[in-house]
C-alpha cells in the first residue's frame, strides 16, 4: 500500500505471556477499542512501527505529486489543469496531515525527510512508474487513489488517534481524486478510437503495479499479525487486493476496457474475481531502487529540499528580525 | 538549520461553534502560520477563522493524572439533571 512492507522490529508476535503489565493494560485498551494518543505510555516497538508507517505514507503523498505534476502544464483543457492542480495539492495537504501525525511520536520532520533522502525510508512502489499520456493522469485517479481508498478507510479506525483522525481528512479528499480520474477515462473511452487506445493503453501499463501496490501475500508475516494486534494494520494484503479487482473489475467493463490479464474471471461459487499471478520480482527491484522512476523521483526531491533551503532560512532570519523589533519597541 | 517552529492549528466552522483543534503545521512566524492554516487545513470551506498557537506553548494534563483529575466526578451523578426523576404529572421541569 502507500506503507508497504512495514517491519515491526520483532521476531514474533508478542504473546500474553511475555508481556509486562504496562503492556498488558496498553493491549486492552487496544482489544476495548481506545484510541492511543501521543502522550499515552505505547511500547517502544508500536512506537517505531507507526513512526515508519505513517512515514512511509507521507513520503508516497509527496512523491506521488510528481508523476501528476507532470501533466499541469499540458492538461487538455483550463478546467482539467484547475482540477489537476487541486488534486494535487490535495496529496500535498495529506503529505502534512501525516507528517504532522508522525511528529506527535517524538519524531521530527527534519528527521523524516532526511530519512527518505538518505534511502532509510522507502514510499510506495507506485510512483516509481512514469505518467506518458493523459490517460495516464485518469488512471492514476481511478486505480491509484481507488487503491488508496480502500486501504484508507480502515484506518480511519486504526488504534492511535493522530493516524486516525488524518486518515478521516484524507478519506474525505480522496474521493473527489478516484471520481476525477474515472472522468478522464470515461471522457476518453467515449471519444475517438485513439482516445479510446490510449485509456487501453494506460490501463495496460498500470493495471500489474496497481494490484502490486497492496504488497506480497503477507499471511505468513510476523509484522503483519503484529501490527494487526495493535490495529494498525486492519485488514491484509490479499483481502484488500481482492476488494480492490473485485470491485474494478466491473468499472472497466463499463468504459469498455479490457483488464490486461486472460486468467481473469468470475468466480461464481465464490462471488469473487480470480486473477493471474503478479511479478513479485518486478515489485521487489521497484522496492530496491530499480524502478524506471526510482533515481529521477529522489533527485527531484532532494534537489527541490536543497535549493529551498534559502527560503526556509531566510523566513527564519526574518521572523527573528522582526520579533526583537517589536521586542524593542514593546521596551 | 533549524526547523521552522511547530504550530497547533484550531478552525471555526461555519455553524457558529468553538474554534476547534485540526491538527499542526510547521512555519517561521504567526501570520505564515494562518496562511499556510489557510492552504492545509480549509481547502473546502471547512472554516471561518484561524487560530495559530505555538505547539511549546501548549499544556496538557498528564495521562497519569487522568484518575486525580477526572474520577472525583464520578461519583457526584446529582450533578445530572437525570439523578432527580420528576414525576410525570408535574411538566416544564
């Protein structure tokens, strides 16, 4: 998802057993539906799992506004560059809604993007891959954000207050992301026959990494059974990805689009679609850098922090300039 | 360098209720403080005024004082108006 493989730190899930009695006071408020807030006393290893949790789901925030970006300036019409622009300082403002949420656990914003620059902390896959075509902005809207709704609105009833209360903001947004870029592809998909290609040709490219965004089967994980039992993590990798193909399925039918996939099918016994393999090998070498996008999305990043520090310098020098001018008034 | 101070960010909706906290930002004085309140936090109409504190500012109870501060209240339900039943033939009470 937008926080892929988030490790917990632990070897395996901590039984009852082994846990002290703050521990065990801190699972019953988790297993009595509490919220945990940021001064509440949290076991270190749930501290440093949502550190990197929610980390990881800003960065994808602020990356994610690049390969979007790209299509500002060559929108097709004045009314798709409004939106475009708003869609994207929306990811903007849930990039700080989570930064924001992350800092209430000790951890600085300094030290968060110094973090993604130094490749400590990775963002999802997804935007690893490059936005060629117009299409490509509506699908982006229509799979990516589709994608992120539907790990999103669980978390909105995550165990840690500051998550979950971001995660209700972002969830509200977001569906204005999913709709617009449905509105391209339906746009698309009932103009010429070359709009109509290009929107096949977008949902061929971006169908696989979109399903890949969910993560590996994590069944067998030890982070993920733990993170479960904490409510950071509500429902799994499968079951999302399956809500997901089963619920897109059906919209790609109605723009007349065919999903790049001829294993899949409808599974009358079960109610659900079944679906080919996914290349766990292409979404690993994405993960470890070797994705089409990885090198240009960071040197973009590190450069727009770089040459913006003499703005957030300057900014500091004139407040304190100004504070003791008044300072020496007020005297 | 160091970091653009934190602030705590409260919002009036329009429906004439108390400002009420919506989270945080970061920025170097007040006044960018509202501005940048302005662009993160009420993109749809989520508000009619701003307040801006400095998060150091801020003092909050202590959760280990949770049972000092808030349990002496439990037990003095006669404080509800519910703790007096009325009998029903006496009305506007």
């Amino acid at each position: 998802m937008y926080a892929q493989l988030v490790e917990t730190g632990l070897k395996e899930v901590q039984g009852v057993a082994d846990m002290t009695a703050e521990e065990r006071e801190f699972q019953a408020r988790i297993d009595a539906d509490i919220k945990i807030e940021p001064k509440d006393w949290m076991p270190d290893a749930y501290r440093r799992t949502l550190i990197r949790q929610i980390q990881q789901h800003a960065h994808s925030e602020i990356v994610g506004m690049l390969p979007e970006g790209n299509w500002i300036t060559r929108a097709p019409s004045l009314q798709r560059k409004a939106i475009l622009m708003a869609k994207v300082q929306d990811e903007a403002g849930h990039g700080l809604y989570l930064y924001c949420a992350a800092e209430t656990l000790g951890v600085s914003r300094d030290q968060m993007i110094a973090d993604l620059h130094a490749g400590k902390v990775k963002y999802s896959s997804i935007f690893n891959y490059p936005t060629l075509t117009w299409a490509d902005i509506g699908t982006i809207g229509w799979l990516v954000d589709g994608a992120a709704i539907m790990n999103q609105i669980p978390l909105c009833r995550c165990s840690f207050g500051p998550y979950a209360r971001a995660m209700v903001r972002v969830c509200k947004e977001e569906s204005f992301h999913q709709r617009q870029g449905f509105d391209i592809m339906l746009t698309l998909c009932r103009g010429t026959a070359e709009q109509k290609a290009m929107a096949q040709d977008a949902l061929n490219r971006w169908w696989w990494p979109s399903l890949m965004m969910f993560g590996p089967s994590d069944a067998a994980s030890v982070h993920s059974a733990q993170s479960a039992r904490w409510k950071i993590k509500l429902l799994s990798n499968d079951e999302l990805r399956q809500r997901f193909v089963d619920q897109t399925v059906p919209q790609a039918d109605f723009l007349g689009l065919r999903i790049p996939d001829d294993e899949l099918a409808f599974d009358d016994a079960t109610g659900h679609y079944t679906f080919g393999d996914i290349d766990w090998n292409e979404f690993h070498e994405v993960i470890k850098g070797h994705g089409p996008c990885n090198r240009d999305r960071m040197r973009t990043r590190v450069n727009a922090w770089e040459e913006g520090a003499w703005v957030r310098e300057a900014a500091i020098a004139h407040a304190e300039k100004r504070a003791a001018r008044e300072a020496k008034h007020a005297a | 360098m160091s970091e653009w101070p934190l602030w705590e960010v409260f919002i009036r909706s329009q429906h004439g209720l108390a400002h009420k906290h919506v989270g945080s930002l970061h920025a170097a004085d007040a006044e960018m403080a509202i501005k940048n309140a302005r662009d993160v936090y009420t993109r749809r109409n989520e508000g009619i005024s701003i307040w801006v504190a400095r998060s150091a500012d801020i003092h909050a109870s202590s959760p280990g004082d949770r049972a000092a501060l808030f349990e002496p209240a439990n037990d003095k339900v006669y404080r509800h108006p519910t703790f007096f039943p009325m009998p029903d033939e006496v009305k506007h009470i």
